[in-house]
C-alpha cells in the first residue's frame, strides 16, 4: 500500500471515530470517547444604543501543553480580533518575538 493510501486510510478511520463519538455525545450529554470530549461554552451579545458587544467563555476549550507535545502544538486558544497571524508577535515554535508587541 501507497504511504499516500495508508494515510488515507488511517485519516477515515479518525474522522469516522470522531463522528461515531460525536452522535453518541449527542444522544447521551454524560458520554466521552477517546478523541471527543464534551465540554461548556457560552457567548452572549450584549445589545447598547451604540451597537452590540460579545462576552463570552471558552476556558473549558483550553487544555496544557505536555512537554511531549509537538512544537507546532498551540495549546490554548488565541484569541485575537482579527487575524492570528498577523496580530501575534511569538508563536508557540519560535523561541523569539517576531516584533514588539504592539500597544
């Protein structure tokens, strides 16, 4: 078998796991699986005369970053207002700031 083909195979058999877990959290609130875990998060607009405000709470999405964790691996959120990319100045596989941060 092609490597292409073992990978492939290996990424349908994670997307069919992840979807057999998903419809099972679905059905019961109080499953888990091994890649899917059911977790809380809120967000509510807050309407003014001036225009609308977001709260929100994701904090149960964040999780720690394990020393064998790859470099790439974000570990948390970024939560940014618009574009991650150009609006970080340290990523999580650069040991240096790209530039100050600005303020």
């Amino acid at each position: 078998m092609a490597e292409a083909e073992v990978v492939r195979v290996f990424i349908e058999r994670v997307l069919g796991q992840i979807a057999t877990q998903s419809d099972l959290i679905k059905k019961d609130n109080l499953a888990e699986g091994s890649v899917i875990e059911a977790v809380t998060v809120w967000g509510e607009e807050k309407k003014s005369e001036g225009g609308s405000t977001w709260s929100y709470s994701v904090d149960s999405l964040r999780c720690a970053v394990g020393a064998d964790d790859p470099p790439e691996y974000w570990g948390e959120l970024i939560e940014t207002p618009t574009n991650p990319v150009s609006h970080l100045s340290r990523f999580p596989w650069m040991p240096n700031e790209v530039c100050a941060p600005q303020r």
